[in-house]
C-alpha cells in the first residue's frame, strides 16, 4: 500500500468519526443535566436492553418514540439524554422529538459513551 492510499483511508477514518460526534452534547453539559435531574433515555430494541443496560434508563425503542415518551413525560421542557449502540438512532430520536415539540432532548451517543458519563458524574 503506498502512502497516497494510507492517507486516504486515515482521512476516511478521521471524517467518519467527526460526523459521529457532530450533534453529540459535550459531556460536560451531560453531567450537569444529570445533576438537573435529566432522564435517561435508551432507544435501542427491548432485546438490546434487557442485553444490558444503565441502571436508571428508561426504554422507549426508535420507533415508538414519537408515541411512548409523551404518555411517559409530559413536560415537553423536560431534560432528555438520549443513547443507542451507536449514536446513530439516538441522533434521530433527538430530531424526532425535537420536531414535536421536546425542546430539551439531547444525543448522548453510544452506549459505551453514555455508561462513562453517567457513571462518572
């Protein structure tokens, strides 16, 4: 492999794990909506979750969302830290539930990730 193609795969690497953490909050600001008495939101598949999972999360799957968090939290002002697997599903959810009004819904990102701040706040 010459030099040209292992700096293009490293720029692929870099460019892929920056779009992962675009729309992530800072994990300063995840602990101090902890502290604020924030909810801790799994949008991964029941079977996911019971797999494993943080011990004060609430499960509501990707694609009940949109349904299950308003019978679940009606303060739409109420602070949300969303994690999947990824971070991918828990981006979207941010958008959904943005888009219908929680204003205080945030993507925490992977679950590795999230287990690390709510562990360490």
């Amino acid at each position: 492999m010459n030099w040209t193609t292992s700096l293009i795969i490293l720029a692929v690497v870099a460019v892929v794990y920056m779009l992962k953490r675009v729309g992530q909050i800072s994990r300063k600001d995840a602990c101090s909506h902890l502290k604020n008495g924030a909810l801790v939101i799994d949008v991964r598949s029941p079977a996911e979750f019971n797999s494993g999972h943080l011990s004060n999360a609430m499960n509501l799957p990707l694609e009940e969302i949109e349904t299950a968090l308003p019978r679940r939290v009606k303060d739409k002002n109420q602070l949300l830290l969303l994690h999947c697997q990824s971070g991918a599903r828990s981006g979207v959810a941010r958008k959904k539930l943005n888009g219908i009004g929680y204003v205080n819904a945030f993507n925490l990102g992977s679950y590795g990730r999230a287990a690390r701040v709510v562990n360490d706040r």
